[in-house]
C-alpha cells in the first residue's frame, strides 16, 4: 500500500475515535457542573480535530496520544 493511503486510513480512524472523545467530552459535561478546565480541554481538542487533515503522521501519532490520553481520563471521570 502507498504511504498517502496508509497516512489517510490513520487520519480517519482517529477522526473516528476523536470524535468517541468529543461524545464522552458532552456526557462528563452532563455530570460535573461548570468546569472550566474540561470546557478548555474540549474547546481546545476540537481545534486539534478540525485541524487533523492537515497533520504529518508524526502530528496524527501525536494526536492519538491524546485520544487514548482523554480517554481514560473522560471514562474515569464517568465512573467507568
């Protein structure tokens, strides 16, 4: 398989499970009132989302970190 496919199929599974975290992001928002610190992780993971087709593959590793990162923290949170 070429690399551009390879680069593409890697971006798309982590728009997928990035947006798992945007969706876990609206159920923990449910639970914990007003906080701002969890309104400022979102605003600023959903820049990082929108931006994802421009990314590097090092950028995309990067960003999966933080997926897997969020969510253990977010389903934590959620008493899961």
């Amino acid at each position: 398989m070429s690399t551009l496919y390879d680069l593409t199929l890697k971006k798309e599974v982590a728009r997928e499970c990035a947006w798992g975290v945007m969706a876990k992001f609206s159920k923990v928002s449910d639970k914990v009132e007003n906080s701002k610190l969890l309104e400022v992780i979102e605003e600023d993971f959903g820049k990082m989302l929108f931006k994802l087709s421009g990314m590097s593959e090092e950028e995309v590793d990067r960003f999966n970190a933080i997926i897997d990162f969020l969510n253990v923290s977010l389903k934590k949170i959620q008493g899961e």
